[in-house]
C-alpha cells in the first residue's frame, strides 16, 4: 500500500481536530534534515536497541559525561596554572622570543605587556593541587578527586571555530559533536529522554558567550542523535505538556495515526529522516511522562539542596548541575552545562572571581552528589573551555590564548588528586607533555570502551572519525 500524494500528515492532523499544542509535542524533537546519512530501517527504530557499535573496543571505565564547558575562554592563568615568574614580570615588556611569529587575537600589533595572576594560589587537599583562591568549594572539597591538565592546545584563536573545534574535533561546521558521536555509537539506557542533552545558564559578570545550536548538531549522523537543549526556567521542553482537554489515550491514539503514515511514506520514498522522525515522535510522547519528572525536585531530601545551594529550576548553573546528576541516574548519554560568562576582555579581576562563583559550588556539590551515589566511578566529568588566556595586558583584561590552557577532569577511570603537563613560565606555550583537543577525544572514547581510531562513519566516501585524520593519542598518564 502505498500513501496517496492527496493525503498528507497536515491534511491528516487537521482533519482529526488535534490542537496546535498535540501538533508541536509529536514534532518536538525533529531536528534539520542530515544528508548522506545511512538508510535506518523503522524496525531498527526501537529505542531500546544498543547504539551502532554494538559491542565494545574494549572494557569501559565510564558509562556516561557530564562536560562543564566554561564558554568563553576561561583564563588558566587565574584559575589553575600558578605562574610566580608570571607575577614578578608584571608590567614589563612580554619577550619577544617567547611572542615573535604566534598568532594573536585583538593584541596583534599592540604593546605586550605582561599581566600577572589577579589572585592568589593555595594548596587544597592532601594531593596538594596548586588552585587559585576564587575556587574555595572546589579547592577544599575536591582537589583530590580531580585531574588537572595544564598543557592543552588548539588550533582556533576565535570563539566560534573553537567551540566547534572543541565540540566535533573539526573548525568546519557540519561535524558531528562528541555527544552525537557518543549517542550514535553507544546508544543510551533511558527510552523516555534523549541520549545527549544541553543546558545552558548565565550570570553577571563578563561578556555573555553566544552559543549555537550547531555546537550540540549531529552533522553528517541522522538527525535523531542530535543534542536536544533542555530550557534552564520553566518547562525545559516547549510544549512537553499535554493541552486541556487531551488525555495520554488519545495523545497516545493520535502519535500512533501520525506514525502510521509516516511508516507508509518511509517504504515509498525510503527518506531515512522519516525514519527518524517516527523514534522521534515515540521520544516525545514518553517525554510528556518523564520531563516533568525529571523538573520535579521536590523528590530530593533538603541536605542535597543545600549542597548545590539551589531549590532548582532557577536557571543557575547550580541548577543545572543538579538536574545533570539526575539525567544521569537516568541513563543519559551525554550530559553538556555550558556557563556563558567567561569571556574577560577587561575587568578580569572582578569578574573571573564573579564568574568563578557562579560556577564553583555547582561543580563541587556536582562531584561531591556523584561519588555519594557511587556514580562517580563511571561517570567521566570534564570541566573547560574552548581556549584559555594571555598571559599578556589586554587593558586590564585578557584576549584569547590557543598556544596553552587548562581543563580538568574526573571520575571515569580518571586518575584523581593530580596535575599532567605544564605551560612554560610564563603560561604562554603548551612545553611539558602537550595534550590536544583530539587527544581529550581520544581519551574519552577510550574511557567509554571505543578505540577512537575504529569508531568511524562513512561519510562522501570517506570514514570519518571524532579524531579526524591527524595523529592522537590516549593520554595514559592521567589514567587509573
């Protein structure tokens, strides 16, 4: 049987007098239409199937991320990379032998002036990690359950190519990102929400960070494992809730009409995105259930609440944290907070320590809720930006650094309570065993069972990879 041209899901829904609202909720999660795809068959649509892979490269350490991405380009200069040479160099002339011929953001042709740490270092735990003293809750409660990496690098200098380098291992949009990567190959153990999720929170201080929807997309994957972003205020899905008047039976009977036809259409014209559409469709329907559940903090004893210093759904990143852990327990995939307000051109003094605090509780009642659990051990925490900063003047701010930063990491298999790498004395280059974005890829997949260089997807021919084409390699050192 083949569907008539005359009928279409349109002419269907309003002939039937479902509401504009019914309408929205079975297309909530249709995503732009991804080309050169594999043909995914409807039967193959069952959302309890595991992800492509199938089976595992290797045992996992970690089942799931959570990235705390600090979205702007957080300076690794005042927050983990304590540079003493750096402070007695303080308004003198940057040497040229360290600057001449690197690329430079806005300071290109400007005086270089060197700019030391606005604040101080202090020793936190009995690892001894050297972190700065605007980290309070993560320096005192976590120091010996994280991994600090001084030594990355990455090749774009301008936040937009960055991020898209930092989230899909490519400064070309169009690539799919990690989360994509992770839901596609590894599935997910939840059926009611999706395998990658985003959220995104603001505060006071700083530049706001734009962040687009292409950081989380699927790319040349299908469409159904793009990142879908969860609102951080009220109903964190538009239309997640059923109109008056319409009960689960007959939204049920109007998802199983609209699938119904969409099944007839995908045999005609063989369109894998129809063959989305329809997990998709069944996605939405069992989110009416699960979303509000998952909004619903009232569940949670008040010492948790207290840990994260929220009573949830107020936008915070503290919120956000929270409702992390619970897309954990879950079974999410991919777990991505970004924090937009890091991006500290002036004012740096003032205003990393107030984005700091924004940050700092969240992160630490997030590690700290997680090894409670004991969710930790196979949850892999990553916490950073797309670059770090200067370590020269920019007024009394700093620009946009690629040749050195830092990121720090937990749980998963992480080796705890330690440093890897170093900048040189100055914090401007990566010297001491260098780590680049692909090498964070490629020791992600490593922890979650996948040998990045077999994890591929054709695409024009070719098989692509998370890791692209250049060398990397599992940092093995920062491994238990």
């Amino acid at each position: 049987m083949t569907l008539p041209a005359s009928i279409a899901r349109r002419t269907f829904l309003a002939r039937s007098g479902v509401s504009v609202g019914s309408m929205a909720l079975a297309s909530l999660l249709h995503g732009s239409a991804a080309r050169g795809a594999n043909h995914f068959m409807p039967s193959d649509m069952d959302l309890n199937v595991d992800g492509a892979l199938g089976v595992l490269h290797h045992p996992p350490k970690a089942k799931r991320v959570i990235w705390l991405y600090m979205a702007g380009g957080m300076s690794h200069l005042d927050t983990f990379d304590e540079k003493p040479k750096l402070v007695e160099m303080h308004g003198q002339p940057m040497p040229e032998s360290v600057t001449s011929g690197q690329q430079i953001a806005q300071l290109q042709g400007a005086k270089l002036t060197c700019f030391a740490p606005q604040h101080p270092f202090e020793n936190y735990g009995e690892s001894g990690q050297r972190i700065s003293s605007i980290w309070p809750e993560l320096g005192s409660r976590c120091a010996d359950k994280i991994c600090i990496v001084r030594s990355l690098h990455t090749e774009a200098i301008n936040h937009d190519p960055a991020h898209t380098f930092m989230n899909t291992g490519s400064m070309i949009s169009g690539r799919p990102s990690m989360g994509s990567w992770l839901w596609y190959g590894l599935g997910t153990e939840t059926q009611s929400l999706p395998g990658f999720v985003v959220m995104v929170s603001t505060g006071r201080f700083g530049q706001k960070q734009p962040i687009a929807a292409r950081q989380w997309h699927s790319g040349f994957l299908p469409s159904r494992y793009q990142g879908v972003e969860f609102r951080s205020v009220g109903d964190p899905v538009l239309y997640v809730r059923s109109p008056d008047g319409v009960t689960e039976p007959v939204q049920r009977d109007v998802v199983d009409a609209v699938q119904a036809l969409n099944q007839l259409e995908e045999a005609r014209v063989g369109d894998p995105e129809i063959a989305t559409r329809i997990s998709q469709y069944e996605m939405a329907f069992r989110m009416q259930t699960s979303v509000p559940d998952l909004m619903d903090v009232s569940d949670e004893p008040q010492s948790v609440l207290d840990l994260y210093g929220t009573q949830g759904g107020d936008g915070t990143f503290a919120s956000n944290c929270l409702l992390a852990r619970r897309l954990a327990e879950r079974g999410v995939r991919f777990i991505q907070l970004y924090h937009r307000d890091w991006d500290h051109h002036g004012a740096i003094k003032d205003h990393i320590a107030g984005t700091a605090a924004e940050v700092d509780r969240g992160a630490a009642a997030l590690l700290t809720d997680l090894e409670q659990r004991d969710m930790l051990k196979d949850t892999l925490v990553v916490f950073g930006s797309e670059f770090g900063r200067t370590p020269m003047a920019q007024g009394n701010g700093r620009d946009h650094h690629l040749a050195g930063f830092t990121m720090w990491f937990a749980g998963g298999g992480i080796r705890p309570g330690m440093s890897y790498g170093a900048t040189d004395e100055l914090g401007y280059h990566a010297a001491e065993d260098k780590v680049s974005v692909h090498d964070i890829h490629a020791t992600l997949l490593h922890q979650l069972g996948v040998d990045h260089t077999r994890f591929t997807y054709k695409f024009q021919g070719l098989d692509s990879r998370l890791t692209g084409v250049e060398p990397a390699r599992v940092v093995n050192e920062i491994l238990v």
